[in-house]
C-alpha cells in the first residue's frame, strides 16, 4: 500500500496511461475513482467548500446556495413513458 502525507500526488505521466485514483471505504471497497476517462463517484456526496451547494449521490438531491432543486425524470420503457420518483 503506498500513502501520501503531504505534497502533489501526481498520477499516470505519459498519455496517462497507467494512472488511476482510487477511492475506498472502510471495507476496502472502491466507491469512486478518477483516471484518463474522467471521474466516477459511487457513493457518498459532492459538497462545496463553504457546504452550501450539495449533490447527494443515493437521493439525487441537488442543492445550490441553499435551495433545493427537485425535479422529476421521464424515461420511456417499450411504448410507455413513466415517471421517476
């Protein structure tokens, strides 16, 4: 296993073909990671610095400045169309 303490943690170098960050819980699980195609979270919740702007990753909760966004999502399955909760 190899840590960081302190300093720039640079990944991949040339064409970033060999760097990835991997990010796990506490039973060594990854719930996210970041590498040459971009970043994907799994779990958890994307906050500003200041928390005042939020997007939780279960619940699909956005909140921006302090106010919650909602909103309902259509899909079409077949010939019907329905409505995320």
């Amino acid at each position: 296993m190899t840590y960081a303490r302190s300093g720039i943690l640079q990944v991949g170098g040339s064409n970033n073909e060999l760097g990835a960050f991997q990010v796990l819980d506490k039973d060594n699980q990854i719930i996210g990671y970041w590498d040459k195609n971009g970043i994907v979270l799994t779990e958890g919740e994307i906050k500003s610095a200041d928390n005042s702007s939020s997007w939780n990753l279960k619940t699909g909760e956005l909140v921006l400045n302090g106010y919650v966004m909602s909103y309902q999502v259509e899909y079409a399955i077949g010939d019907s169309k329905s409505t995320a909760p």
